[in-house]
C-alpha cells in the first residue's frame, strides 16, 4: 500500500481581503494544498510563520506597515519557500525581481480582474509552483557577481554580425540564474543570445533592463525585425513567440501570437526549432533549470541539426525538469553546472579569452553524455 501524499501547508500573504479569500479558494482546488491561515501583512506574517510552520509562502509584495520585500529580509532564517504573488505594474514587476534575488522561489502574476476566463489558468499555475517550491532546495539568496565591478560595455555605432546564435530556454529559478551566467560574459562575445524565459507579459521588459545593467552584454526586450548581433541579448516578450529567420539584409528575430505550445506562450520548443531549421550546425542550445519538459524536444530537433546542445546539471538547477526531460531522451551534447557555463558558451563560440578561474566556482558538475 502506497503512502498518501504529504499535504502541503501554505500561509497567504495579502492585504486585500478579497485575495486573502480568493487564494485559499484557488488553492484548495487541489487535495494536496492546505491553507492553514491568512494574513494581512509582513508583521502578522511573521507571527504566523513562527506559529503555523508553514511549508510554502504566497506573498503579496505591496502591503501597509511592512511590504513584502521587508518581510523576506526579516524571515530569511526561517526557510520557507516563497511564491510572490505580483501586480502586472512596472513597479510590481521591479519588486518582484528584488524579491526574486532576495531568495523567493517564483512568482506568479496577481489577476487583474478575478471573474478572468484564465483564473483556472492562474490556479494551475500557483497551484505547480506551490507544489514545487515545497521541495525546491533552500533558495540560493544572492549568487555572487563576477569579482570586480561590470564590465565597461563596448560601444559599438554599428553591432557586428554574430559569429554563432546561442538560443536559451529557462523558466523556475531563471531570472538570478541568468543573470549570473550572463554578468560572466564579455561585452566583446561574438555570438547573439536570444532568451526563451517563462515570464507574463509586463515583466520581460522589467527583466531585460536588470540584466542589462547588471552584464557586460547589450540586453533589451526582442521586437519583430530585431537584427541578431554580436554581444547582444534579445528576450522573448511575455505571451509572445519568439522565432529566427535568416533574411538578405540580416539576421532577424520574429515574434507572433501562435497558440501555445506546451502550455507556454512564449515557448522554449518554438525558439529552438526555428534555430534548427535557419541556423542548424551554427546553433547552439541551452535548456536551463525550470519546470516540465518545454524545450527538450526543441533541444532534440537542434542536435540533430547539428547543434551543440547543452543542459545545466541537477546541482545548480533550482528545479531541474526541463533539463532533466532533455539529458533522458539523450538531446543533450554536454551537461554543465551554471558556474561553467559561460565558459563553455565562451570556448563554443570562439572567443579565444576565458574567463579568470578566481571569478567562478569549483565545478560540481560537468561534462559529456
């Protein structure tokens, strides 16, 4: 006889009431979640944490008396896994990345109107992250910088043609992961990044602007017609496609409104196999830590395109689906740890300049399938 589940004790975190009734609701749709109470801001929070040991957070990040981002830096002994329920504004989208690299979990985003057609949608997510953060490992707080300061970026009036095109999946844990793997890379890398981050629409642009004043690389949210550059970062906007097309006066990006693929709009599947079909040999994947299998099969259709086809290992990954789908359907060239990785995109696409040994950590895992 098989043991039940463990039912999954959660706190909501929210100053409006109706959310604090709304949640619980959308939560207890599904049998393994209990919510074992509710409060109104950071400092009842705090009591009920030391009171109701909960196993997973939902935090709203705009609260009276003490706010979110407040409540994280006061809670940080405890370890509780947070999931950030956010606003769709610039604002909530800023503070969602403060508390993304203060060490919360994920974030799902706060629905605008609650009698939403896609309020089953915004459940099931909550729900999957919920399930996920309760057996996610301690969250890694703050993943240091590169020693030193960014480096200076390069002007260029004119952005050179990219050598290669490296297309990256990555969703759970994305955002400080990236940044990470992104700030050990040098304004002068010769290939364009195009980034497939599972994010809603409102937050990409948010996202692009943090990392590009936190990397050496040009980075900007992608529109269509964007040319593929050398040293440059494109992401794929919220709710959009994001394919390649090799054109006669350039190398493009294209977004659309397709339906989903995988569940995900943007998909990881639809930006790797548009770089299979345009770019093939002169590809290379990178399907990083995240939930599901979205881009594993997209991963396959690249190395048999004849593209270098990396997956980030289980030790540096926050939740290692999407990596773990790739390497056991054998789609993966090489698995690497984050702290490699920038040096493996480094030595792939020809820069002759790795990077100083002291800026990275030890290697925990690496290496050929």
């Amino acid at each position: 006889m098989t043991a039940s589940p463990r039912t999954i004790r959660v706190l909501v975190v929210d100053d409006s009431a109706l959310m604090r009734k709304l949640i619980p609701q959308l939560l207890e749709r599904d049998s393994a979640i209990h919510v074992i109470g509710t409060a109104m801001d950071g400092e009842f929070a705090l009591k009920k944490i030391e009171e109701l040991r909960p196993d997973v957070i939902t935090l709203d990040l705009e609260m009276p008396r003490m706010d979110g981002i407040e409540t994280l830096r006061k809670m940080v002994h405890h370890q509780v896994p947070v999931v950030v329920v956010s606003s769709h504004s610039r604002e909530g989208a800023s503070s969602t990345f403060k508390a993304l690299h203060m060490g919360a979990f994920d974030f799902v985003a706060k629905p605008e109107n609650v009698l939403s057609e896609n309020m089953g949608e915004i459940a099931a997510e909550l729900i999957q992250k919920i399930k996920a953060a309760s057996i996610s490992k301690p969250a890694n707080r703050s993943l240091p910088k590169p020693s030193g300061a960014v480096q200076m970026k390069i002007q260029r009036a004119v952005p050179g043609p990219a050598s290669r095109v490296v297309a990256i999946g990555i969703s759970t844990g994305g955002p400080n992961s990236l940044e990470y793997m992104l700030s050990h890379l040098p304004a002068e890398f010769p290939a364009a990044i195009l980034v497939v981050q599972h994010m809603p629409p409102g937050f990409t642009e948010t996202f692009a602007r943090r990392l590009n004043d936190n990397c050496a690389l040009e980075v900007k949210e992608a529109q269509s017609g964007d040319l593929l550059a050398a040293g440059h970062v494109l992401v794929c906007p919220g709710d959009r496609h994001m394919r390649v097309r090799r054109m006669p006066l350039g190398d493009v990006v294209v977004l659309s409104d397709d339906a989903k693929v995988n569940g995900h709009r943007p998909s990881v599947d639809v930006l790797f196999r548009s770089a299979a079909e345009e770019f093939g040999p002169d590809a290379v994947g990178l399907l990083m830590t995240g939930m599901g299998e979205d881009g594993a099969e997209g991963l396959g259709e690249l190395k048999a395109a004849g593209a270098l086809t990396i997956a980030q290992d289980e030790a540096s990954s926050v939740v290692f689906g999407m990596p773990r789908a790739a390497i056991e359907r054998g789609y993966a060239t090489r698995v690497v740890s984050l702290e490699s990785l920038a040096n493996t995109l480094i030595a792939q696409c020809g820069l002759h300049r790795p990077l100083p040994s002291r800026d990275l950590f030890p290697v925990r895992s690496a290496g050929q399938l």
